[in-house]
C-alpha cells in the first residue's frame, strides 16, 4: 500500500470516528465525562494527517501505521459496545505501592462506574516482546499497566466494592499473557492467540541463563507470537461481573418524597408557593416514584433514628391524611437503626450545605454500607469536595403537599 493511499484511508478513519465519538457523548442527558476530550485527540490527529497530506509534515509509512488513531478507535469501540458508559479517558489519583501519588487513566468507565476498560491497539507481537523485556527502553508491559489498574482500582470503591477492569485488546493478545491477566483478576477481551516457542543460539557475551548445548554453544527458548493460531477470540458484549450493593440507606428527602400526594397523582395544581408548582411540573412531566421503587427493589432498607424522628416531626406539621397513612405502611418496610456515622463523615467541616444531621443520616448509611437514597445533592457535592465521596442515588424532591391543595388551583388530568 502506497503512503498516500494509507494517507487517504486514516484521514476517513479519522473523520468516521470523530462521528462517532460525538453520538457517544451525544447519548446521555448529562454529557458523557471525557467525551470532549476523546473528540479533541481525534480532531488533533485529523489536523496532522491533513499536514502531512499537504506536506507540511514529512513522515516515514510506518509512523502512519502507528497513529494514535488505532488507540482512539479501540477506545470508541469497547464504549459503543458497553453498557451505562459514565466517561471516557478519566483520570483517577490513587497511591501505589511505595506510598507515592500517580494518576492512571481509564479508556472507558462503564455499567455506572462498576467497570474499567483498557482498550489495547497495539499488536499481539509486540505486546509480548515489551512483556519479555525485548520492548524499547521504558516501555511499560501490559502485566505492569494491570498491576497498576488494580493498585488503583481498590481505591476507587464504587458501592462499596471495588471496579471489575477489563483489558480489551483490538490487536489480538498471546496466550501467556493473557492466562497471566486473567489469573490476577481481570478480564481479556479480543483473540488470543497461540506462542511457539523455538531453540536460538546466542554468543557468549549475552551473559544469558542457558543450557550447554551438545555443541558447547549457548542457546535459549525463544518465543514468537503465531497470530494463525487462534486460541479463542471473547467479544464484547457478556455478561460483566458487578457486585451490586444490596442495602440502601433513606434520607429524610426520600422518605418525603416516597410519601408525597405529588408522587401519588396529586400533581395536577397549581400552589400558591412557587416551589410546589415547580415539583407539581417536574412530576407531571417525569413521575419520580417509579424511580425510586426501581432502584430498591430487593434491597434491604434502612434509615437512622434521627432520620426516622426528623421525617416524623415533618410529617406531623405539615403532612395529609393520605401522606401519614403512606408512611406508616412505608416504615413497616424499614429497619431503622442507632445513628452510627462513619469516621470519614465525622471529618466534614461544618458550611452552609454540611450541617450535623445530614453528616448523622449519610455517615451512618456509610457505616451500614449503603446507598443513601437522597434529593440533597448539595451535601453530596459539598462533601465530594471535601474529598468525602458518599455512595448515593440522587433523585428530585417532592415536598408534603396533601394539605395545601385546598387552596390550590386544579389543573385538568390529561
């Protein structure tokens, strides 16, 4: 293939997976985290290849065949082939072994954070030279990069267990190493392919461990990746192993809006508090109840004794007839247990979002190991930014509103 033809055919690889990249960003509601960066690279890369193409850039073929393009491409493709994709490219800090601060980055982060994806481009070959240490000088082999996701990961906890990775490889990957990845714990996507292995002799100045010969004549086992040999070939997608948290923790903002008359068809008013009529809009337009019964399906629920005493007291100022009988049949489904906050809850600064009760309902849900169930996404940021990162599932509030639609406007029920 000539230079130009490999020109023309990476600048179409490059402007495809532009495309791409911006549907994977364009897929969720809130933006995929990373996304623009993935768009940037790929954009830098299509502006060197049309450098090159007009000869600003003199370049040899084989750089050509070795752009960032073929990362990139596996990048997008282990995305589009994975479920609940949160970022793409993300940065994690974590300490390794010797107590030092590195930072790693995640190709994909998918199934709501609970997986890590390394997209590997390069070829089976040479993957398996740098992991016999035939690779350039500093080149890091694969079984390192996997130490250091693991390293990383366990410091990552999402739900309290730790993120599965994966390490798909879009240039195929030698039988050894990827026996040697999956007996550490992660997962191999791509073809595995066999090694052969064959006697070379070597002069005696390579100061090698070896066996004499019959010659006299120093020789070792060398190993060659045979890419004819297909051992097996995983695909995306399967089933991902996620330890999913079986315990959920309920604020006084869930417990309010589980019983809500705005969660129960009583959002058709008009109130005369603004605040009301904006929830009575945003129910109209997406119930939350069915969220929230989705999400704690066969889950254990707890809630804390100041929780529990807050929501009542609540309840009793300000609560209907139907909102307290809803109650009362809800707390039958929940244990509630002593007020126990966590260490790490314990070492918030007070400020205007971090008050003592809401440290008491999420740090106790982070002794239980649960998932708080909130609508105050404010202490949750405010404590993120502490570098407290609590387990939750965020949703919008409901406010007690049985009682205020006497003085209501009705609106029609379509």
């Amino acid at each position: 293939m000539s230079v130009h033809t490999l020109l023309c055919e990476r600048i179409t690889i490059a402007e495809e997976l532009i495309k791409r990249a911006a549907a994977l960003s364009g897929s969720r509601k809130d933006g995929l985290a990373g996304g623009s960066k993935l768009c940037s690279k790929l954009k830098a890369e299509l502006k060197f290849l049309h450098k090159v193409e007009t000869g600003k850039v003199a370049i040899k073929e084989s750089h050509l065949q070795s752009t960032n393009l073929t990362h990139l491409q596996a990048i997008i493709e282990s995305a589009e082939n994975l479920e609940e994709v949160v970022g793409v490219l993300h940065v994690f800090t974590y300490e390794d072994k010797f107590g030092e601060k590195q930072s790693l980055v995640v190709d994909v982060v998918a199934n709501s954070g609970h997986t890590w994806v390394k997209a590997v481009g390069r070829k089976a070959e040479a993957l398996h030279n740098i992991w016999l240490g035939r690779g350039q000088y500093g080149d890091k082999s694969i079984i390192e990069q996997a130490e250091d996701f693991l390293q990383a990961s366990c410091q990552q906890p999402v739900q309290y267990s730790n993120p599965h990775i994966i390490f798909a490889f879009y240039n195929g990957v030698s039988c050894p190493m990827a026996q040697r990845l999956q007996k550490m714990g992660i997962s191999v996507r791509g073809d595995i392919v066999a090694v052969n292995a064959f006697t070379e002799y070597a002069s005696e100045d390579l100061h090698l461990s070896s066996d004499e010969s019959d010659e006299g004549g120093e020789h070792l086992q060398v190993t060659e990746v045979d890419r004819d040999k297909l051992i097996a070939s995983i695909a995306f997608p399967t089933e991902v192993r996620v330890d999913m948290c079986n315990r959920v923790n309920l604020d006084i903002t869930t417990l309010i809006t589980y019983v809500s008359a705005l969660s129960y068809g009583g959002c058709y008013f008009i109130f005369k508090e603004k605040v009301l009529s904006e929830q009575a809009l945003q129910e109209r337009e997406e119930s939350v109840l069915p969220l929230l019964e989705e999400f704690m399906k066969g889950k254990e629920l707890f809630a804390c004794e100041s929780a529990v005493k807050d929501f009542q007291v609540i309840l009793e100022t300000l609560g209907g007839p139907g909102e307290k009988s809803r109650a009362t049949v809800f707390m039958e489904r929940i244990h509630v247990v002593a007020d126990q906050p966590s260490e790490r809850a314990l070492t918030l600064v007070p400020s205007s979002k971090i008050n003592s009760r809401s440290v008491t309902i999420f740090g106790t849900g982070d002794a239980l190991k649960a998932i708080t169930m909130t609508a105050n996404s404010g202490f949750v940021r405010a404590a993120a930014n502490q570098g407290v990162r609590f387990s939750v599932f965020v949703h919008q509030p409901r406010a007690l509103t049985e009682s205020k639609e006497a003085s209501a406007t009705p609106l029609p029920k379509h």
